[in-house]
C-alpha cells in the first residue's frame, strides 16, 4: 500500500499527464502534415505514462479543463512552439518531486527519462513559421524601441505639445519602420535566405505596432510628460511580454533578456530627453 502523501504526489502525476494528452489530442486535430503526427504521438505518450503511474495508484483521474483552454488560448493568441515550450517549462518545475518517486520506485525512472529526453527531441522537431522570423521580428522590437523612446523624449523637451509629439513621432516611426523593413529584405536576400520579403515584413511589423503603442498617450492627453511616462511604462511592458516569449521559444535566461533590452531603451531616452533639454534651454529651439 502506498502512503497517502506519496499517492496524492502520483495522483497529482496522473493529472499532469492525463490534462496534457487532451491538450496536445486537441491541437493535434488543428494541426496539419508533420507537426500533426508528432502532437499525436506526444498526445498517446502522455496517456502511457499517465496509465503507467495509475499502476502505482489503481485510480482514475479526470482532467483539468480550464488548464487546457489556458494553453489551447496561449497556443491560438502567441503560436504552438511558445504554447509547448511554457507547458514543458512548468514540467521541468516537477522534476525534483519526479526524482523523489524514483528513488522508492526504480520501475518509475524509465517515464522520467521519456519526459525529459523523447518529449524534448519531438517539441524541437515541430516547425512553426512565425518562428523562423523571430530574430527579424527582434530587430524591429529592438529598434523601435530604442529610437523611438529615445526621439519621443527629446521631442517632448524641445517641443512641449502632446499632438505636435504625437504627430512627429508617428511620422517618425513610419519612416523608420519601412527603412527597416527594406534593409532587412536587403541584408536576408544577401545572406540568400529563402523568403527575405517575409523576413522584412515581420520586421516591419513588429516595429509599427510598438510605433502605435508608444505614440499613442501623445494623442490622447494634454500633459507631454505624463504622456511621455506612460509611453515609457508602455515600451518596459513591450520588452516585458516580448522577451518572455523570446525566452520561452529559445530558453533563454529571461532576466538576463529583460534588463539588457530595458537598459539600453530607458538609457537612450535619458539620454535623449537631456538633448532636447540643452535644445531647449541653450540654444533657444523649440515651439511656443
């Protein structure tokens, strides 16, 4: 007989495990050609260990719905590789209660290693296209977040009206987003990269929508400088949500990520605010 703490530990396996194989059963009905047979054959791993742990426990398990619209949400909103890996990620979180188990129950190593080994060598088989452009989508974050943040705030010193800031910023960004877009098409189509019009145009449009975001306080309030604070909490969210997912796709160390991006974006708008600060007061530019 097993204790009552230990088999609440395995029940709790089984419940892991019996969820999962309903959320990859379902994507995989959505899936198509390759990606499709490998969330199947993920989908009935999942369901042999969870029957291989109910061994230990002779119990069923049903299994959590709302967990399974969570990352069936997450993998419509952010993509399936982001879905999977976040799923996998909160797996490796158990694994020191998985190696406990082992230690009593040899027989339970074998479905340790299938965890860790097979399920991680078939998630990095899964192709997503989205993911092939994350870099071209990193630059275009990256560098509408840096000038962008860094223009806005000299703007808002040397000038001191939100529409006017707003406007100029708007154009400003647009601009920058097509240079971009074109000079990413240029540098892949060197490089011979097979679709470098694609590449551009995730370049493109990640530099856009973080141009819309940060501009748009600029259009909606009377002070320039709660609107440029607010655009700057805009631009950390931005970094916040994108490097997490870059973490995530890529396993990187998030933190580290984080506070390189916030870094070197809130320094460019230091920087940038002192400038239209000397503009202003030294050199006697700016709109009245």
């Amino acid at each position: 007989m097993l204790e009552k703490e230990l088999k609440e530990k395995i029940l709790h396996f089984q419940e892991n495990e019996i969820t999962e194989h309903f959320i990859y059963k379902h994507l995989a009905k959505k899936a198509k050609g390759k990606n499709k047979e490998i969330l199947k054959r993920i989908g009935n791993d999942e369901l042999r260990h969870y029957n291989e742990w109910k061994k230990f426990t002779g119990e069923d398990v049903k299994p959590r719905k709302l967990f399974i619209l969570k990352y069936l949400l997450i993998a419509k909103i952010f993509g399936l590789t982001f879905s999977l890996k976040l799923m996998e990620k909160g797996e490796r979180n158990a694994e020191k209660a998985y190696r406990e188990i082992a230690k009593l129950y040899p027989e339970a190593e074998k479905i340790i290693d299938d965890e860790e080994k097979h399920e991680k060598i078939l998630l990095d088989m899964i192709e997503e296209e989205k993911i092939n452009y994350v870099s071209s989508m990193v630059l275009g974050l990256n560098d509408a977040l840096v000038e962008l943040t860094g223009a806005l705030a000299g703007f808002t010193f040397a000038l001191q009206k939100t529409l006017l800031i707003g406007v100029v910023g708007l154009i400003t960004g647009i601009a920058a987003s097509l240079s971009m877009a074109s000079s990413e098409y240029l540098a892949k189509k060197a490089e011979e990269f097979d679709k470098p019009l694609k590449a551009s145009f995730y370049t493109g449009l990640s530099y856009i929508l973080a141009v819309l975001m940060l501009v748009f306080p600029f259009f909606i309030l009377a002070n320039p400088f709660v609107a440029l604070a607010i655009s700057l909490i805009f631009a950390i969210l931005i970094i916040f949500i994108f490097t997490f997912f870059i973490s995530v796709v890529k396993e990187r160390d998030f933190k580290k990520l984080f506070l390189e991006m916030a870094i070197i974006s809130m320094g460019i708008a230091g920087i940038s605010f002192a400038i239209g600060w000397f503009i202003k007061a030294f050199m006697n530019i700016g709109i009245e």
